[in-house]
C-alpha cells in the first residue's frame, strides 16, 4: 500500500513539474516579446 501511494505521490509531483516547466517556458518567451519590442522602439528614435 505504501508503494502505491509512494507512486501516486511521484507522479503527481512530476505532472506538477512539467506543467510548471511550461509556465516557466511560456513566460521566458512573453518577457523575450516585450523585451524585443522594446528594442525596436529604442532602434526607431
């Protein structure tokens, strides 16, 4: 029984890590947008 809840518990945890994983990644690239964007302007005045 211990296994099995020890096993509920990892894979919960790994779901957990892959979609905060793709928050992180999703985020880097939003910031990435508006960072470029910003250099666009600053190169147009």
């Amino acid at each position: 029984m211990k296994r099995v809840i020890a096993l509920m518990l990892l894979s919960m945890f790994s779901v957990a890590m892959l979609s905060g994983c793709n928050t992180v990644a999703g985020a880097g690239k939003d910031v990435q947008k508006a960072g470029e964007t910003v250099e666009g302007a600053a190169k147009g005045n």
